[in-house]
C-alpha cells in the first residue's frame, strides 16, 4: 500500500451514498450495482474508499452484493473509515443519531447483525456530522459554506430559503444526523416544501463529498448511473468517470466476462495491484487522456465546467470508439484469464494509441505526456530478469529522493539492458573475447532499434567530469568491457565512482554502469540475482543511486560442463 499512496489518490465511491434510495428499495437489480465496482476494480488500481455509514445503509437486505463488497474489503481494495474506532462504537453512535427515525435505518437496530460483520480500516479525525452541523450554524449573508461549492446554485438559494427552521431543528437535537430524512422526521413535514427536500438532499450531499475528500484526500467518481445533475470534481473528469470508462472497457472485451458470484471474483482481486494491472490501468487512462485532449481541442474547450461535460463525454467517447476499433480485436473476447486480458489489453491500446498519434498531433502529445510518469514494470522478455527488475524497481521507491518520473525513465532503460542481457546467456550472442569499442557498437545498435528508445540515445556525450558512454532519456550508462578474468558483481563495483560522476555532472540521481564479462569461462553463468545490484552513495545529501549490470559473455557450453563432472 505504500507505494500506491505515493502514487495514486484513494478512488472515494460518493455514488454509494447518493444511490442508497434507488438501490436499496429493491427497484434495481443488485447485478448493475456489482457491473459498476467491477468497472472500478478493472478500470483502477488506486485503493477505494468509503464512510461505514454510506456502505452499511447501502448494504442492507443486500446479500449477494454485501459478499462482493467483503470480498474487496478483505483484499484491502475497498477500505472503510469512520470518526468510531470499531463497528460495535459505530452502531451504538448510529442508534443516537436515529434514535426519532428507527424505521428508516434497521440496519442500525434490528438487522445490527450484518452491520457488525463489517470493520473498520482507518479511523477519521473528524466527525462529519460535527462539520456539517458548523456549516449550517456557520452561515452568514447567501455564503452556506466553502465545501457547498459542488451544489448547483438553484439547490443552494433552495436550501437557504428554510435555513433558519433547519438551524432549529439542529439545535434542539444534538445528537441527530443531518440527513433529509432526518430533518423531516424531527421537525414538521408540513413546513418544509418539495422544492426543499430535493435540493437539501442534494446540497447535503456536497457537503458530505467536499468534506470527506478534503479531509481523506481521496479523488472522486463521476457520470454514475442515476446521480442527479452533479459532476464531482471536474478536474479529474474523465478518468473517474464510469460511461467513459465502460464504453472503453467494453471495447477491449471486458463486457464479456461480467464479474457475479459464481464467476471467479477472485481472479479479478488477486490481479489488483499486480504489475499487469498497474500497466493496463495506465495505459487506459493514458488513452483516455489523450482522447480527451482531442476532443477539448476539436470543441474549442479550455475549461470544463457543468454544461461541456455531456458533450465532452460523447465527443471522447467517439474517439475511444474510432481508434480501439480501427482494427479488429483478435482472440482478446476468448483470453483465459485477467492476467492475460491486462496484459493482451494494453498491448492493444499501445497499438491503437501509436496509430492515432501519427494522425493527431494533440492526441500525440498528451500520450506521449501521459505516460512519461507511468508505474508499470515494462517486460524483459526472461522470466528471472523481469522479477529482479521489479526487485530493482521496489529498492529505488524506497529512495525518498528519487521522484516516480526518474524511477519510470529508469526502468525504461533497464528493461532492453536485461533484455540484451537475457540474450548474452540464453543464445551466447558474444562468443569470444572484444573489445570495449565493440560491445558499445553492439549495445547501442541494439538500443537504437528499441522502440522506447531509438533517436533518444546519445554516444559520448560531453559531460562536467568527462565523455559518457551512452545517455539514454537522461539517464547516463557507463560500459566496461573485461576479458582478463571471470568476474562477479564486487569486482564491478570498483567503477562505480567514474559512474557517479558523469551523473553528478548531469545533475542525475540515476545512473547504470554496465560491465560485459567476455572472459574465457571456467563455471557455469552466474544468476540474474547475482548479476544485478544498486549501489547507493550514502556520503552526499542527494544518495544518487548507480544500478550496477554484470552481462556474462563467451560462455562455455554447458555440455561441457556436464562432461568435465563426469570425468
């Protein structure tokens, strides 16, 4: 979870709340309510949050939903928070604040049992109906407060209009919650008009939404189905916005395999988080970023407010159709897995995404931009490099000086590194003692037709402390070239230094030395987790890191081997 928080805002599912009446009067199917967590746990891999109170009233005389929502509480997907240290501290606050409406939330008093079966995964600092009821008694001139600022204004002027009977009602119950229902049940119905009931619902909410993504420091969702008239926070629109999302979602085949009680919901939970997930997610809001981009720029929007959102959702959500259906989709409706639909989904959208960019140059843009800090592990190709550059990667994350920008630019370039590495051992590509000049001639070529790569790699650069080997997105790769004996990783460390300074001179943090064993070998090859190793300088403030490669060339046969044991 750690890495996640530094990267990604918690996804807060504000719908829960707003949804309760029309879900819970048994009016719509519990499967459209599953569809829509399942679009979240594909189409995210930020943890999700939601208050105790919202999720328990959502719940109620739900079962099969309650067991998929257990479900992602238990993979610490969907973490539950409330001002109450635990479910039985919950449901006793719960039982004062309703105490003058029992009927209306049971789930509080006759059914506690299901209640109960919830818990209770961070404890909040503030108390939401504390805050709420500081708005109301805060109000002064037309201002209701600076978190009603998602309210529609007709809702506000609505609200405000019966703000002193509320303030009443408030007053004499302090205890109660500050919900509608609540207002109406303590006071009298008669005075309060529809016009009131519905605004307040709406104004409430906003300031419930405000609050606890202020205070939680979560983004929000949006354009849920049956939300009424409010967008939540524009500026994360589109990438939490679920049309958007299941329409693309639906053109990489994901419609076909709907997530229900007896279909494995497990597989989808175990893949959260996972290095497949992390590069589909990015790679899908990548491409919504940049269709988004496209359709802002073919509408002449700059700022995106209330009235653009409908026509910006339909203008992105032709471009998403246009490209991820350029092409057919082969073979992905039939794959076995969620691990291979991340991994055959992305693939797909890297292809579209590089057709559309040779065709629009915003759409270019902003793909290109978008996902220069993504988090995804890129592939080696050899089963044992891929899991010592993750290994690689979790060690720079625990660097507190070095950014996610640096640590992607990184990864990009060690991944075609242990790629050319992989291929050292498993086809013996350099046979035979050569020279430094050579290996470099051979390694930049190979580097030079990687697509990540390719024009941005420079030879010799002229740095402060001297000429570099290769610079690759910034990053500077000092090569070695030895022939005299069999190495092991201490006897590359000794250059580490030289490495360092090129990268000092750049003003990098990061920085690879690469040293190419080419002598004549009297052992098998050493593993990949013997071979590659950060070296960090502790000495200076910055800690710049050196991500230290020991390719293994000129390799004995291993029948060899095997005939030298017999003997």
């Amino acid at each position: 979870m750690t890495d996640l928080q530094r990267i990604a805002r918690p996804v807060f599912l504000n719908f829960i709340d707003r949804e309760i009446d029309r879900s819970s009067d048994g009016s719509r199917p519990e499967h459209v309510d599953r569809w829509i967590l399942q679009t979240l746990v594909v189409g995210h891999v930020a943890g999700m949050s939601i208050n105790l109170h919202p999720l328990t009233m959502y719940l109620s005389g739900r079962a099969e939903l309650a067991l998929f929502v257990e479900k992602l509480n238990d993979h610490n997907i969907l973490l539950n928070t409330s001002s109450d240290t635990d479910t039985a501290a919950f449901v006793h606050s719960r039982q004062k604040m309703y105490a003058a409406s029992k009927d209306s939330v049971p789930m509080f008093f006759r059914d506690v049992e299901a209640t109960l079966k919830f818990k209770v995964h961070k404890t909040n600092t503030f108390s939401m109906t504390d805050r709420i009821r500081s708005d109301i008694f805060g109000f002064s001139g037309r201002n209701l407060s600076e978190f009603a600022i998602m309210a529609l204004e007709g809702d506000k002027r609505s609200f405000i209009l019966d703000i002193d009977q509320v303030q009443g009602i408030v007053f004499k119950n302090k205890d109660a919650a500050i919900t509608v229902e609540n207002l109406l049940s303590l006071g009298e119905l008669s005075s309060f008009g529809h016009d009131f009931i519905q605004a307040g619902r709406r104004v409430l909410s906003s300031l419930y939404y405000q609050h606890y993504c202020y205070h939680n420091h979560t983004a929000t969702m949006t354009g849920v189905p049956g939300m009424q008239a409010i967008v939540q926070d524009l500026s994360l629109f589109p990438h939490y916005d679920l049309p958007v999302l299941t329409q693309f979602l639906n053109a990489l085949g994901f419609s076909a395999r709907p997530v229900t009680v007896d279909y494995r919901p497990e597989e989808l939970f175990q893949e959260y988080y996972s290095d497949e997930h992390w590069l589909f997610v990015e790679t899908l809001h990548a491409f919504i970023a940049a269709c988004f981009a496209q359709a802002k720029a073919e509408l002449s929007v700059t700022n995106v407010d209330q009235d653009k959102v409908q026509s910006l959702r339909s203008a992105t959500s032709l471009l998403i159709s246009r490209y991820m259906y350029a092409g057919a989709l082969p073979g992905i409706f039939r794959l076995p897995s969620a691990k291979a639909h991340y991994t055959e989904g992305a693939r797909w959208m890297m292809q579209a995404a590089f057709s559309a960019a040779t065709s629009n140059g915003v759409f270019r843009d902003t793909w290109q931009s978008a996902l220069i800090t993504r988090r995804y592990l890129p592939p080696v190709g050899f089963a044992d490099f891929d899991l010592k550059l993750r290994k690689i990667r979790d060690r720079l994350y625990e660097e507190p000086n070095l950014s996610a920008l640096e640590i992607s630019n990184a990864m990009q370039v060690l991944s075609p590194l242990l790629n050319f590495a992989g291929q050292l051992l498993s086809d013996n590509l350099i046979d035979r003692s050569i020279s430094e000049e050579m290996f470099q001639s051979q390694l930049r070529q190979f580097l030079r037709m990687h697509p990540g790569i390719g024009e941005t790699l420079l030879e010799h650069p002229h740095v402060g402390a001297g000429i570099a080997d290769l610079l690759v997105n910034g990053i500077p790769i000092e090569l070695k070239c030895l022939a005299d004996k069999t190495l092991g990783l201490r006897d590359c460390k000794k250059y580490v230094d030289q490495t360092l300074s090129y990268a000092s001179s750049l003003g990098r943090k990061i920085s690879v030395l690469c040293v190419l064993d080419c002598s004549k070998k009297d052992r098998p090859p050493l593993l990949a987790e013997d071979c590659i190793d950060v070296v960090v300088a502790d000495e200076t403030r910055s800690r710049p890191v050196v991500v230290v490669i020991l390719m293994q060339a000129n390799l004995r046969p291993s029948s060899l081997f095997s005939r030298a044991r017999s003997i």
